[in-house]
C-alpha cells in the first residue's frame, strides 16, 4: 500500500512539539508527539521514538480532503499548534493524498 510521511519539529508552538503525519491509501493520521529530551533538544535531534499522546485518525472517500474532512483535520490541528503551522500540515495532506491514492 503506497505511503506517506512527515514530522515537524515544531517546539514551543505545539502541544507536545512534534507532529507527524501519515497517509496510508484513503486513510490519514495526524499524531501528535511528546519531545524526547533524551535524544536531545535541538530540532536536528532523532525524535523518532518520540511517545504519542493524541492521534486523529481520517477514513477518505476520494483524493480530496472534503469539507467535513478539512474541518476536523484543521480543529484537531489548531488545537495542537498555531494556525500557521495547521495550514502548513493541511496543505501538505491535500498535495500528497493525490500521490498516494
């Protein structure tokens, strides 16, 4: 099943500091992160076995984000970070559900 991946290293504005975002065919999931600061603080640090603390998780119909979709994403995500950075992760989800589906 095609895939796709993306972590940001968000820091101070996020809950957590790390999201990562999976899209897995129709399905998306939106993870939200504790920082591990045993790896160490920098955004250049392995947080790849940060602990998950929230997920939302999205069955899809079709490549597009419909309205309830992008509503839920974006609620879920402006609870997470500034609105800034949910758009960013929205804009990512939409441009990469064309390539895996």
């Amino acid at each position: 099943m095609p895939k796709a991946t993306k972590t940001w290293k968000i820091g101070e504005y996020c809950k957590g500091g790390i999201i990562t975002v999976e899209i897995r065919g129709k399905v998306v999931h939106i993870i939200g992160k504790e920082w591990d600061y045993s790896a160490g603080d920098r955004k250049s640090s392995n947080q790849s076995n940060a602990k998950e603390w929230t997920r939302l998780t999205l069955g899809l119909y079709s490549t597009y984000l419909s309205a309830d979709a992008y509503d839920k994403c974006s609620d879920f995500l402006n609870d997470l970070t500034t609105s800034y950075y949910a758009d960013e992760i929205i804009k990512w989800i939409k441009a990469n559900l064309h390539k895996i589906i």
